[in-house]
C-alpha cells in the first residue's frame, strides 16, 4: 500500500512537471541554455493577470504556485533542521546547560566515593599485609582514572571548542553574512532552476 503511494506521489509530481513545460510558451527565441526561456516565461507568468475566463492562465498560476512551494519547502525544512544542528553543536550548548552541569556533577561523585571506597581497601589490605591486591600496580592506575574523571569536563570542552573553532571556518565560508543557513541552502540548490532545466529538457 506504501509502495503504491509513493508511486502515486511520483507519478503526480512528474506529470505537473511535464504539464507545466507542455502549457508554458516558449517567450525567448535567442539561443540560450536549456531552461533560461522556462525561467523566463515563469517570471512573465507570475508578473501577468489572468482573465476571468483565461483558464488556462489560472492553471499554469496554481501549477507555478505548487512547484515554487514544494521547492521552498524543500530547502526550507531541511535547512531549519540543519540550522538547529549546527547551532546546537557549534554554540556553548554544553557547558551553559544545567542538565550537563548537574549530570556531569554527579556521575563525577559517584565515581570518586567509589575511589574512596577502593582505596580504603587498598589501605586495609596495606596495614595488615594482605597480599590480595598488588598496590604498586592499582594505585597508579587508579590516581590516573581519577584524575581524568576529574577534569573529563575541561578536557572535553577543549575537544568540542576546538572543533567548533574549526567548523565555524567553514560555516561562515558557506553562509553569508547577515544570512542564515536556509538561505545558502536556497542558493545552493535554486529549485525553480533545477525544475526549468528539465522542463527545457522536455520541452
């Protein structure tokens, strides 16, 4: 059953595709490349009133008005998604965020009463010449745990603030200034244009 609407789906936005480039006239006869003359007279359509009776008019206007919303919300909803992404990795997100805060606290104290308890062990087995437990072996490696437990924060915000430091290289060299992401997606992928070369394609 999914398979059959997807098909339909498929099949519908083809035939718009094939009907828009079958109805639009051809308003530019120089040589130009496939699809400029589709563009063309997709800008004198929208910029043309319709008669009350032109029906024809009227259907190219709904058909234009479709594929231009369909590409607006093809670049629109993934470039938002992305936006929130990338703010949400590039920003101070982790260590501005209570949860982490309060989680990271916590699992750091957790960690270091098991430390305690570990060493209190470690000191009982000492005094009274236990030798079930090797402590020149443990305690290095234990003082080593520790203190990387200890300052995982630091050392992780180091990581992530050099990668954001890197990423924020190629984030502005990909959006505009005073622009946002949604934008340099729409630029990338100009829809209308993409549309117009296959209709000039078809036509």
């Amino acid at each position: 059953m999914k398979n059959r609407t997807y098909k339909l789906i498929i099949l519908s936005l083809l035939l718009v595709t094939v009907a828009q480039a079958t109805l639009l006239p051809s308003l530019v006869a120089q040589a130009q490349e496939p699809g400029m003359e589709v563009i063309a007279a997709n800008n004198r359509l929208e910029n043309t009133p319709c008669g009350y009776t032109d029906f024809g008019c009227w259907i190219l206007k709904a058909i234009n008005y479709i594929v231009d919303s369909l590409g607006y919300l093809l670049t629109l909803i993934p470039g938002a998604l992305f936006t929130a992404a990338v703010n949400l990795n590039i920003g101070d997100y982790i260590s501005t965020t209570p949860a982490v805060k309060i989680g990271w606290g916590m699992a750091r104290d957790v960690a270091n009463m098991f430390f305690i308890i570990i060493l209190v062990i470690v000191a009982i087995t000492t005094i009274f010449d236990l030798q079930s437990f090797n402590v020149k072996t443990i305690l290095p490696k234990l003082i080593l745990i520790a203190l990387i437990i200890n300052f995982s924060m630091v050392i992780g915000l180091f990581v992530i603030n050099q990668s954001n430091s890197l990423a924020l290289v190629f984030y502005n060299r990909i959006v505009p200034p005073g622009k946002t992401l949604t934008n340099a997606l729409e630029n990338i992928v100009n829809f209308r244009e993409a549309v117009a070369q296959i209709q000039g394609r078809l036509a």
